[in-house]
C-alpha cells in the first residue's frame, strides 16, 4: 500500500479547548478506513481538515511524499479529497448540472462532460432522474447524486461524514453498495461513523477518536469493542 | 378638480405623444440610476459576503455600520458628495458638480448600506455547505463565490430591487449633484419637484405615473423572482 497523505502533530482547538492532538495520520491508497468516536470527538472537524476546508491550529502535512504547509496541501486537496456532508448539499439545478459541477470547474469540454455524466448516472442508477431539480429528491437519491457527483472527479480520497446516519435499510444498502464500487475502484475511503459495526465489513482499518487522540482498533467486527492499540 | 382632471388628461397626452422634454427626463434618470446600482451591487456583494465569510475584529460594528447608515437621508449623502466635488472640496478639479458623473456616484453611495445590509442579511443566512461543496469540488474561491450567489440568488435579487427602488425616487441627492438641468442632469423625482412648485402639474402627474408603474413593475419582478415561494426541502 502507497502512502498518499500524512498528517504529522495535528493539533485542534476549538474555542479554546483542545478538540484533538494526533501524533501522526497516515492515508494509504485503496483502503477504507472507518473514524469512529463519541459525538463532539472531533470526527468531521478532522475530515474537514483533511479536505482542506477548515484549518488546524499546527500540522505537519505530507502529500505524495512531499512536505507541504497545510494551506498548500489544502489547495492541492480541492477535488482531489471530497468530502461529503451527512447530509449532502446538492445545487439548485438540475441532477445532470450537480454531477458536472466539478467536471467544469476543470475546464473539460462539454462533449467530454456529457459522456462522463452519462456514465456517472448509469454508476449510480440515477439515469431517470437527470432532469430533475436536485432539491427534489428523496435523502437516498441525494446521496446518491452525491456519489456520482464525487466519483466522476477520479478522486484520490473520499472523507464521508456519518454517510448513513438516518437513512432507511434499503438506502443504507444502496450506500454500503456505493462505497464498495468506489473502494474497488482504488478510492481511498474515510468514514466518520458512530455505527461501526454496519460498516465494519467494507472497512480495512477502525480508528478511534477518544480523549484527543487517534487510536488504532482491530478491523473487523471485534473492532467495536474498546480495545486501544496506539496508532501510527 | 377641474384643472386636476385636466392636468391628468395633458399628463396621458404627453406620455403617449411622445413628448421629448419628458421622455429625455425619464431616461436620464434611468440611466443614472442603472449606472449607480450596477455599480453599487458588486462592491456591496463582496463587502457583505466577506462581512458573513469571514471573522475579524471590528466585524460586528461593520455590520452595525452599514445597517445604521441606511437610514442617513438622500440630502445628506447629496451634501457631503456636493462638498467633495466642489470647486473648494478635495476632489474638485475632477469639476463633476452638476454631471450625470457626481449623480452616479451619490446615488451608489446611497444604495450602498441598503445594499450591504440586505445583501449580507441573505449571505449569513446562506447554507455554510454550499461554500464547501464547491471548494471540495474543485473550485476556486471566486468560482464558489459566484455558485453561493446562485444559491442566494432571491435574496440578492430582492436587495438589488429595494436599492433600485430607494435611490430612483430620491430627490435631496441628485437635486444636489446633478442641480437639475434640463436635458442633461433632471430626472424623474427633482422634475416632479420643479414642476409642482411652479404649479405645471401634467408634466409632474405624468413622471409621477412612470414612478408608479416603476415601483409595481419592480414589485412584480420580485414576486417573480422569488420564485415558487416555498422552503426547500
């Protein structure tokens, strides 16, 4: 497994208090990795940090084997770490306009854009659904929407954030089916969950958020009782 | 009455024949006060939007300011443009006292605060996903600055239109600045002014009627606008 990303002394505070202080965090290529901690633990606002939205207060971060202040590694991130909301935002315009966002963003050419499109709606089986306004859909459309939207940007890493938290079993199903293609596909996945054990067989590692500290749990199903191995 | 009714018969006359004098009145006042709003409206969004994105010292007395600025009346903005471009004011060689120039610029800085507040009103009230789902996605600040106006995009249709409809009726500042020539600095609201005084009232019932189908054409944009009226889900 190639290392892709790797976060050294990341240290948040958030109104003064220390949210977490990770010694190191390393994101290797083609692995699922589930972040799973108390509420307030600090799952997203590390996912957050990792897409480049939200900045820690120190970091050390390496990407691709190079050293990188974390304000330039954020800008390399934009679309190459995709981080999906709980509840994903989708633009106010048609399905086919929100998975082409960031196709455009790049500057392809339409043609170009129309064929992956095509493909991204089919991936996700959602093609009935092209012309229809994204806002509305039901919450496992969006989520899927949401997917197709991110897979078509060939993302190195994908941040989920408690991907299926208040969804029915059988969008809860079509999700776990969509993280699985995406991982298969050579995604690098990080899931922020508070329900590992639905998750625990597309996971290959389990990291747990607890006291300001990044600990490594055995995969698996056994990985949800609180076993602390120091992670590095 | 009789001679109200009869003004208001003159006043349908001179819209509808065309009447020169009247219609160079009504397009000055269009023109300068497109020009100020187009203006006004993108320093505005940025200002309110930089107001909402981003946490600075002195950003809550901003807020306050420009919301407390809303209320300065049209004559006074129209003062302090009239001293700095006076022959004695700072910016007096510029000599753009009595042009459609020094008329612009009061009335973009009369739009202003009412443009920052009700813009920045539909910024804070944006959805923070919006900003992040683009920046994940791929885009740049700017590009994400532009969809995040899409998304807001009643809000700011709505604060476009009252800083339109506030600074197409005022009188005190372009009065002012532009010292109401005719042909070249009258508009609609220092004409009606001039016309009722001298007691010529078609022309004033005539511009005052243009200034009503103004204030619903805007109202119905509006409506239009704001689309289907519901919360999104």
């Amino acid at each position: 497994m190639t290392e892709i990303l790797r976060y050294s002394d990341l240290r948040k505070s958030v109104h003064g208090r220390l949210l977490f202080d990770i010694e190191v965090l390393a994101i290797h290529d083609r692995t699922c990795v589930a972040l799973s901690g108390k509420n307030g633990a600090g799952k997203s606002t590390l996912l957050r940090i990792i897409a480049g939205l939200e900045a820690p207060d120190s970091a050390t971060v390496s990407y691709a084997g190079q050293d990188l202040s974390w304000r330039r590694a954020a800008r390399k991130m934009r679309g190459n770490a995709i981080y999906l909301h709980q509840n994903p935002y989708l633009f106010d315009c048609s399905v086919t306009d929100n998975i082409a966002y960031g196709l455009r963003r790049r500057g392809m050419p339409l043609r170009e854009i129309s064929v992956k499109v095509s493909e991204a709606l089919e991936w996700a089986g959602i093609g009935h659904l092209q012309m229809r306004n994204a806002r509305e859909l039901s919450g496992g459309e969006r989520q899927r929407v949401a997917f197709a939207r991110a897979r078509i940007l060939s993302p190195r890493i994908l941040l989920l954030d408690e991907p299926t938290s208040s969804m029915d079993s059988e969008s809860r199903a079509q999700a776990f089916r969509m993280i699985k293609l995406l991982k298969d596909e050579g995604v690098s996945i990080i899931v922020a969950t508070h329900e590992y054990h639905t998750l625990a067989h597309l996971c290959d590692d389990h990291l747990l958020l607890q006291a300001g500290g990044l600990q490594s749990q055995p995969p698996g199903p056994q990985g949800s009782e609180r076993k602390i191995i120091p992670y590095s | 009455m009789d001679s109200l009714s009869a003004a208001t018969a003159e006043s349908f006359r001179l819209l509808f024949s065309g009447d020169a004098d009247l219609w160079i009145i009504i397009f000055t006042s269009f023109s300068v006060s497109v020009k100020a709003i187009l203006f006004a409206v993108p320093l505005a969004f940025v200002v309110a939007f930089l107001m909402a994105h981003l946490r600075y010292p002195g950003r809550r007395a901003m807020i306050a300011g420009f919301s407390a600025m809303q209320s300065i009346p049209a004559v006074v903005v129209g003062l302090t443009v009239y001293l700095v471009f006076s022959r004695s004011g700072p910016l007096g060689d510029l000599k753009l006292l009595f042009t459609q120039t020094s008329m612009v610029i009061g009335q973009a800085l009369l739009a202003l605060p009412m443009l920052v507040a009700l813009s920045h009103a539909a910024f804070q009230a944006a959805d923070r996903r919006v900003w992040e789902t683009s920046v994940t996605l791929g885009a740049r600040p700017v590009r994400a600055f532009m969809t995040l106006i899409h998304e807001i995009r009643f809000g700011l249709i709505a604060a476009f239109i009252a800083g339109f409809g506030r600074i197409i009726a005022e009188v005190g500042c372009s009065m002012m600045v532009g010292g109401n020539i005719l042909g070249y600095t009258r508009n609609i609201p220092t004409a009606i002014a001039l016309e009722t005084t001298k007691g010529e009232f078609a022309q004033a019932i005539a511009l005052g009627m243009v200034l009503l189908m103004l204030a619903l054409m805007l109202n119905g944009m509006l409506a239009f606008f704001q689309g289907r009226g519901v919360m999104s889900s």
